[in-house]
C-alpha cells in the first residue's frame, strides 16, 4: 500500500478512536474495566504490546472500511443526482465529487486531456480527469493536487467517523454519561474538518481548471 493510502487510513481512525475513548474513559464504570484488564493480565506488559499491536491492525481495517463508507455515500449521491436529472445515462461518472465541474470547466478539462477530435462525453469526463491529472500536468503539480485531495479525504472521513461514533455512543449506550466538554469538542472538530475538506476540495478542483487552461507545452512533464 501507498504512503498517501496509508496516511488516508490511519489519521482518520486514530482520531475517531481516540475521541470514544474519551468518553469511556470519562466514565468511572467503563474505566474501570479498562484498568482491571491490565491489572489482572498475568504478564501485563506483554498484554500492552499485544494490545497496541493487535490495536495498529484494527485501526488500519477501520481506516480502509471508513473510507469505502465514506466514497461509496459520495458516489451514490452523485449518482442519485443523475438519476434526478431524468437522464441518468449521462450522469454516471458525470460530476462525481473527484470530477465536479462546471459545463464550460469541464470542456477546458476534455480539450487538453483528450482533444478537439472528439466531442465531449460528460459520463467520461472524470477518466478526463484522472489522464489530465496523472498524465499531462507537471509532477510538482501533481503531488500538490494530490496533498490537497489527501487532506480532503482525511478531513471527510474523520468528519464521518466522528458522526459515527457519536451516533453510536447514542444507539448503543443511551445510559452512558457524555460530558458536554466531550459533545462540544465533537461538534467543533467536525465544523473544523467540514471546513478544511470543503476547502481542499475547491483548492485541488480549481488546480485542475486552472492546468487545463495553460497552453499545453507549460503542462507536460
């Protein structure tokens, strides 16, 4: 696996898991348990090794699950738009959240990326992209736009992740006591990474706009 991917699938459940600890650990009942598990371990440094270890594993599958949660709720919005639209053959693919652009953006895009020869293909248009993105625009570039998307897919999944455990802290355990400083912070970590992947998303959008409307010997490698 990528470096990109791994940082994709780490950050996010780090934090999500870090922040339901929190709550559990706030509660006396709950940690309680945690510190009688260690205590009565029969060799408890071993039990703490194994427990992070085993713990790395966990965080990585809950990473990689997030993620897949997360772009396959985005897909099937975009999908669900084209099927809106009454013309669901031309959406698919067609402004996807990797590939959201205006009508006229998105004929600068298939113009550099694949040529005046062919006329525009709207349900192809994120394959546009991708070429445009990885084959055609400078490499310093490129790592730029890929930064930008890392810290939007970062930002939404921890944002998804968050809503997940606040939902299920309130599904599961109703009973369990949530200190306020403990909803606040949720609350406001949330607003904080909505912001930064909106953010991040324009930023790496606008990015690809703006190289497909350099003259093309600025843009190739």
């Amino acid at each position: 696996m990528d470096p990109t991917r791994q940082i994709r699938f780490l950050y996010p459940p780090l934090i999500c898991l870090g922040y339901l600890l929190w709550l559990l650990l706030s509660n006396a009942r709950t940690a309680e348990v945690f510190s009688q598990v260690f205590r009565d371990a029969p060799t408890p440094t071993i039990t703490f090794v194994g427990t992070l270890v085993a713990g790395g594993v966990v965080v990585v599958v809950i990473g990689f699950i997030l993620g897949t949660f997360t772009y396959s709720v985005m897909r099937l919005l975009s999908l669900l738009r084209g099927i809106k639209s009454h013309r669901p053959s031309e959406w698919i693919g067609w402004q996807t959240h990797e590939a959201w652009f205006s009508e006229d953006d998105a004929n600068d895009i298939w113009r550099r990326s694949v040529g005046l020869w062919a006329d525009l293909k709207k349900r192809d248009i994120h394959l546009a992209t991708v070429r445009l993105d990885f084959a055609l625009i400078d490499e310093r570039v490129h790592q730029w736009i890929e930064r930008r998307w890392n810290a939007f897919n970062i930002s939404l999944n921890t944002v998804i992740g968050i809503l997940l455990v606040k939902g299920g802290a309130q599904y599961f355990a109703p009973s369990l006591p949530r200190p306020n400083l403990w909803a606040e912070t949720g609350w406001a970590l949330v607003a904080m990474f909505l912001i930064n992947a909106f953010l991040a998303f324009k930023d790496s959008g606008r990015m690809l706009v703006f190289c497909s409307q350099l003259p093309e010997e600025k843009k190739t490698r």
